[in-house]
C-alpha cells in the first residue's frame, strides 16, 4: 500500500442545477442553538428539534408527519464538547427514525456548519459530522446528502452559500468555503522518505488500547527497536481471571471454556448462552493480551512494561491513570491513542447506546487523555484511525465519525498526527472474526496489508521527515472501493471541469457502464426558451452527441 495525505483544494464548480431551497416546506432542523434558527426565514410547518436525547423522544416530536428533508445549523468555532456531542447524538437519532423515509422519498440530509473554518483548518469538531454525513451519504444514494462548513459566522450567509451550492456538481459530499473559495478533501499521494525514529532505551511509550491487535504488533516492534519502558491501558481486568487462563495450553484452555460456560448456566438459568459466549470471548481477549504483554516484557526487561485498567470513556478513571503513569515526572515521548471498538449496522438499523459507545471510546477517549496531560504533554501524540473515516463506510456511522474526529484534531493541533489505516491481514480487527476476514478476503475491498509492512510505515510516520499530520494508506484494492463509493472522484475530485457541462450528477460506475443524471431547468439551460416543440423547451437532438461525447470521455 501507499502513503496518500486527504487534503483541503479549491474545486470551482459552475453553476449547473436548479437551486434548491434550503429551507423548503415541511424540514425538520437540528441545531444545539436555537437562537441561530430564529435568524431565519423558516417555513411555518418546520419543525425545529433540539436538546433530544433518546429514540422514544425524537419519535414523539416526529409523530407521523413526513419527513422528506433534514438540516443541521450550527457554529463550531470554540465549541463546548458536550454540546456538539449531544448535537452529533440528535443527528443520528432523527436518521435513525427517518432514514428509511427520507430514502424513499429521495429526500435530503445537508449540514450548514457556521463559523467552523479557519486559516483554511476545519474545527476539530467538525470530523465528528463529516464522518456521520459520509456515511449518510454512501447508505443513502439517491438522495442529496453533503455537509458544507464556512468561515462566516452569519448563518443567513451560510444557507445563501448552502443554496448556490446546491446547484453545484459535487463529488464528493463534503464542501468547505473558505472565505469564498470552494473547497473539498482531494486524495494525493504524499510518501516519507527514511528518517530517524526518535525513540530509545530512555523513552515513554504510552498505549491506550495496546494489548491486542495492530498495536500489540506495532509495539513488539518498538520494542525489539529500543525497549523503552511501555505502559498498557486497556479495558480487560486481565489480573482478575483464574491463573489457569494464562498457564493452560490451548487445548486445556478450550476444555476450561466449556467448563466455564456449563457452570455458568448452571448457576444461574436464566442467564442467556449468548452472554455466556460473551464472557469467554472476553476472557479469549484477555488471555492472548496477557501473552502480549509477556512477550513484551521478555524484550524490554521486567519491570518495564506495566498495564492499568481504565475505561478511557471514564473521565475520572483516565484521570487516576495518567496521574500513576506520571507520578515519576518522566516525560512521554510517545501516546498511541488505538482504542476502538466496531460493529457494523446501518443507522436505521443500528442501536443507540452501542452508536454511543463505538464513538465516545476514540473521542471521550481523547478529549480525557489530553484533559488529563495538558500540564505534561507527550512529546509525539499518535492516534491509530481508519481509512473508513476518509471513504466513509456503509453500516459505520459511528466508527467513521470517531476516526474523522481524530483526524481533524490531528490537523489542528501541534506534534500529533492520526494515521489512517486499511485493514491488516494478520492482525487486527477483521482477522478476530473468521466470517469477516472470509467476507473481506472474498470482496476484495481491502490490500490486507502485512505485519511487517505496517511496521515499515508505522515507523516513517514517527519519523521527523512527515509532512502533514494525517495519512491514509491505499493500494489498488482500496483505489478501487475508493472510486465505486464515489464515482469520478479519484479522477476529477481536483478538477471538475473536466467532466463537462451536461455530466452534472455522477450515479454510480460499474465495469462496463457509467451513469450520470443530467437535470435540465431554465434557470441553468436557458438557451431551451429559444428552442420549443409544440410550445415546450426541447434539448436539441444535436445536443445528445455532445452528452454521449463527454460521457464517452470519462
């Protein structure tokens, strides 16, 4: 796989479609501030949804109207955490219910984020709900789904700018103006040259979420290079388990499972087979975290790797942690930030609590840890995100949204960079499902990279030579996932005119066929009123050959 940075560039687009309203009769407009719609011109059957909490709510304030369009106003610029989360909780709760509405009525879903660039940065925050609507976007094709996020701060600016902007070609459905230019992500390759790590015997690697998977290998790695003192946080009470989970051989192990699960059920009938299944698989966990954490400290020396259990969700537990990794006043050189969990359903489809807990484990997370080192920060800050959070991923509303927030804290902050991984092919968390990895493997979705190869850029990334602080590693399987979710976009995301003036809405590409939608209005063609048959505006025939000409030119 290759190293590619996604990157702000200008994307002029002409005006090429109707406008459509922003606001049109009978949205439903999600805001955190109430007092931002009260600026607007708002139709007089809009419904205004703030401060909601769970499902049940959002269902009654619904009711059985239909719901066709959905809006976000917002300003990000020195957001209060709690605020945009709950306002990222409402976005999904009203597509949760309405989703599967919207879909079939070919509605919208279109964000106005106020306030929330700068110096050509997006707000931190804002990844948070370009992950949500990328994800929106892909489990919602046929309807019009972007998120447009400006440097002004006047709302009634930002939907006169969300109205022209709906009659541009997008390829993508994230759009930045930046005091008046147009802005996307645009994909380029950006590779490190070798450099020296700057880790050594004397250095502080802190893990969170380090115990098992890509990260366990990535800190084997580490410490064959210069066995620093590590230290482990992780959510498996891995000291708690009989001693006879460690020192099994695997086949004792398997037979103390059944054993395990048998008294279970045994002891309490009404205790379900799945939660049994639940428990083991918890104890599976940790088991193979205890054998990499022995292996670790067979490397770097006994004493020098130490694992403390904490919920990093836990704003007072990170605090308790951090202050015993730190009561020695030894700097951290190193925080890899790789907790994650992930399960996949789609958002009409996925629970609430669960979208909750997906997210808040990478952004609660972070938002804790650097509340808990902002007297003693480390000297090189690593989050471990996913290439889901640059592509989106249908069924990962909340993966994504967490991934997109780390990337763009990473672009705002100083000494720290998120690293957008795709799947590994020995590690990690496709390979501790057999069905997926099978399913993964059969599609082709993904290069499966190798262990070693993740070592190999997991250590230019560390490097002084990068260049920018966020990453995404793409080989020809992911070029091609890249270019079927958003067609047109890897060849003319840089340069829309190249696809010309009657392609205007890239549908779908298969390997044989492309589909665009060509809407025709008198506002955009109208050469049409001087050209009528029978008294209505007609597309020249002659025009066809054009339209064939630069399709067959894509």
């Amino acid at each position: 796989v290759r190293r590619y940075t996604h990157t702000l560039a200008d994307v002029p687009s002409a005006d090429l479609l109707p406008v459509q309203p922003f606001l049109p009769p009978g949205v439903v407009i999600l805001t955190d501030q109430p007092e931002l719609i009260a600026q607007l011109a708002t139709p007089p059957d809009a419904l205004v949804l703030a401060g909601l909490t769970d499902v049940e709510s959002v269902r009654r304030a619904i009711g059985d109207r239909p719901v066709r369009d959905i809006r976000i106003v917002t300003h990000l610029r020195d957001s209060d955490p709690e605020r945009v989360l709950a306002l990222h909780d409402l976005l999904f709760l009203v597509l949760h219910v309405c989703q599967r509405q919207v879909a079939e009525a070919r509605g919208s879903v279109i964000g106005l984020f106020a306030d929330s660039v700068d110096h050509g940065q997006l707000d931190p925050f804002a990844g948070l709900f370009t992950g949500l609507l990328k994800v929106a976007c892909l489990e919602m094709p046929r309807c019009q789904v972007y998120g447009l996020f400006t440097t002004t701060a006047d709302v009634r600016a930002g939907v006169r700018l969300a109205e022209r902007e709906s009659t541009r070609r997008r390829l993508f459905p994230i759009i930045v103006d930046d005091d008046g230019t147009r802005k996307s992500f645009v994909l380029h390759e950006e590779p490190i040259d070798a450099a020296q790590v700057p880790l050594t015997g004397d250095s502080v690697v802190l893990a969170v979420g380090g115990a098992r998977g890509i990260t366990a290998e990535l800190l084997k790695a580490v410490a064959r290079r210069c066995a620093p003192t590590i230290h482990i946080i992780g959510s498996n009470p891995i000291h708690s388990y009989p001693a006879e989970v460690y020192t099994a051989d695997d086949a004792e192990f398997g037979e103390w499972c059944r054993d395990y699960v048998k008294t279970r059920l045994a002891e309490d009938p009404s205790r379900k087979p799945a939660g049994a299944a639940a428990e083991v698989r918890r104890i599976r966990q940790a088991r193979l975290a205890h054998r990499n954490i022995r292996e670790l400290t067979d490397i770097c020396g006994t004493g020098r790797v130490r694992y403390s259990v904490c919920d990093v969700s836990d704003a007072a537990a990170v605090d308790r942690v951090i202050g015993e990794i730190t009561a020695d006043r030894r700097r951290i050189d190193l925080l890899v930030h790789a907790a994650g969990l992930n399960t996949s359903a789609m958002i009409a489809e996925k629970d609430f609590a669960e979208f909750r807990t997906i997210r808040d484990t990478k952004v609660r997370g972070y938002l804790n840890l650097k509340r808990a080192l902002r007297d003693r920060p480390p000297v090189l800050w690593c989050n471990f995100g996913s290439l889901a959070a640059v592509t989106g991923q249908r069924g990962e509303a909340d993966y994504t949204s967490a991934n997109d927030f780390l990337a763009s804290a990473a672009t705002a902050a100083a000494d720290e960079l998120t690293i957008g991984w795709t799947q590994w092919g020995e590690a990690g968390m496709v390979v501790r499902d057999s069905l997926t990895k099978a399913y993964y493997d059969d599609a082709q979705y993904y290069t499966m990279m190798t262990n070693a190869e993740g070592e190999h850029h997991f250590f230019r990334e560390l490097s002084e030579a990068r260049r920018s602080a966020c990453s995404a590693y793409l080989g020809a399987a992911e070029l091609r996932t890249f270019d079927r979710l958003y067609p047109g976009y890897l060849e003319y995301g840089d340069d829309h005119s190249r696809l010309g003036f009657f392609l205007r809405k890239f549908v779908r590409r298969e390997p044989d066929t492309v589909e665009f939608e060509c809407p025709l209005s008198l506002d955009v063609d109208d050469y049409l009123r001087h050209h009528l048959v029978r008294g209505t505006p007609t597309l020249p025939g002659s025009f066809m050959a054009e339209i064939a000409a630069e399709a067959a030119a894509v």
